[in-house]
C-alpha cells in the first residue's frame, strides 16, 4: 500500500534526494594552532577545578592541523571505559562499551587546550539550563547525583556481564570438547564431571541474572523473566531519570534502591565462580583432558636410522 506521505507530487524533485547531516548536539569549541600537532586535548574543568571530562583521540583527531581548529564537547561528564574483552554480541540487548553519564549542570567552566602534551591556552564555555524547563536547582542537583551513580553502577554490572560472558565462552568450548567423553562415565572421572556439572549451574543462574547470551527466537524466551535481569533494570532506571529534566519519580527511586541493593550481591556472587574455574581447569589439564596438547610429528625415515641405497647402472 502507498504511504500517506508518498501521495504528493514527486516528479519535479528529479531522481536524486539531497540529505544533509545534523551538526552534533554539544558546545563546539574553537582553538587555533600555530603549527600542525602531533596531539591536541582540551580538559573541561568544574568552577572548583575539578576535571569533569577529557576531549582526545577520536574527539581531536580532525583538528590537529594549523590554523583555526574546533572540537565537539556534547556537555556530558567523563564516560566510564567499557570491558575491552567479550563485547556484547550485536544485535543483542546486553549493554557494552563506555558506560556515558549524564550532562553537566548549568554553570561556567574552564577549558584547558593541551598541545603536545603542554598547556597551550585557556578558554570558558558557560553551559545554561533549558529555559522552557522548570526545575529547581536542587531537584536538578538531586536528579545529576543519581545518574552519577547509576553510571557507576552500571560500569559495574557491564563488567560483571562480561565476565560471565567469558566463562560461558570457555565452558561452552569445553563441553563441546569433551562431548563424546562425558557420555562415557569412564572417560571423565567423577570428581570433574561433577565440579562441570555444578559450574554450569552456577553459571546458568548468573546468565539469567544478568541477561547474557538469551535467545530471544527461543519458544520459551520469557520477556517477563528477561525484564529481571540487572542490564535491562539499570538501562531501564537511568534511561528514564535521564530521558526527562525533572525530578526523579518516587517509581524510579524505588528502581534505583533496589539496583543499589541487588547488585553488589549480583557481582559477589560473579566473583565466587570466578575464583573457582582456575581449579577446575588445572584438574582438566592433570587429566590431560583440556586443553589437548597436539601430537609431536613423527620422525621421517632417516630419523630412524634406515637408508635407502639407489643403485644406478650406466646407460
């Protein structure tokens, strides 16, 4: 069927559709550079001089050239580096990379331009507060101290997260190695078949608790079970308190005190099992069981000592 807004006449607008991109959301800060850099940072200091974000790398990489430069800051906080290893596999809803906080509050802040490793200039940027919002400055402080902590908090669970997608990973190798052993109760003593037994329940528990690796094209995918895990609660939490400039609502409040009762416990028990898989893997590696060390290369023939005589006669 055609689309309500395909109804209009398109024929004068020709065969190409021209888009331009929107500039990024931020305050765009200018500096000039006497000679081409081999680095450029620009420090964003509080009015108490407290650094609240970094602009390098990525950030500055376009304006280190000679001459007028500019950066984007988009006036959020410094974000907390994601886990390096086990990033989330895509299209998945597990969370990873940088753990982003919430915008600064209104107010003047110093700019350090930093070239070469040396402080280069100064600057100010005063950063003000949507005037059609009504909020008060307390309410708006209350409301930044949350999504501070929630960014911790969920620096925090993403690591867990990954850890737990590390074990799944190693443990999963293993089972598929040992597939035809663990069916003979013979090949695979006792004492390790029930120490794997008891890590993959345990392991089991902590996938569900903090959602890694669902399948949601499963038949028995619970959304409501999904909704449980520690990654959706916090996604949930902060997205809302940070999708409206207006006082947290007494529902995510509640969401936030049970994230700060739930998660240390979640990550205590994270790193429990953690703590138990080097044993269970030395007690693989003594049974010569996993990793399998390859078989040396037999030796050739004269290795063995034998020689070949080839005689030849003349022609």
């Amino acid at each position: 069927q055609r689309g309500i807004a395909d109804d209009r006449e398109r024929i004068f607008e020709g065969n190409m559709i021209w888009l331009g991109q929107n500039p990024p959301f931020g305050a765009r800060i200018p500096y000039h550079l006497g000679a081409k850099a081999d680095s450029v940072a620009l420090v964003v200091k509080d009015a108490g001089g407290a650094t609240v974000r970094v602009l390098r790398g990525d950030a500055t990489k376009a304006g280190l050239g000679q001459g007028v430069n500019s950066a984007v800051w988009n006036l959020r906080v410094e974000p907390i580096p994601g886990p390096e290893a086990n990033p989330p596999a895509p299209g998945s809803f597990e969370r990873g990379g940088a753990t982003d906080g919430p915008l600064v509050l209104p107010g003047e802040y110093q700019l350090v331009l930093v070239v070469n490793g040396k402080e280069s200039g100064t600057g100010k940027v005063r950063v003000l507060g949507e005037p059609d919002i009504v909020i008060s400055d307390a309410d708006r402080k209350t409301r930044y101290d949350a999504l501070r902590e929630l960014q911790t908090l969920g620096s925090r669970v993403q690591h867990a997260a990954a850890a737990v997608r590390k074990a799944n990973e190693q443990l999963t190798q293993i089972q598929a190695a040992l597939k035809a052993e663990l069916k003979d109760s013979s090949a695979v003593p006792a004492p390790i078949k029930a120490s794997l037994d008891s890590l993959t329940r345990s392991l089991d528990s902590l996938k569900k608790k903090f959602g890694v690796g669902l399948d949601f094209s499963s038949p028995d995918f619970s959304f409501s079970d999904f909704r449980k895990n520690l990654g959706f609660r916090m996604g949930n939490a902060a997205g809302g308190i940070d999708g409206s400039t207006s006082p947290a609502t007494e529902d995510q409040l509640n969401q936030m005190a049970e994230l700060k009762r739930d998660i240390p416990g979640a990550i205590a028990e994270v790193n429990a099992f953690v703590a138990r898989l080097p044993a269970f893997y030395k007690l693989l590696a003594d049974a010569g069981l996993y990793p399998v060390a390859p078989k040396p290369v037999p030796p050739d023939d004269d290795s063995r000592g034998e020689t070949t005589t080839v005689t030849r006669g003349r022609n």
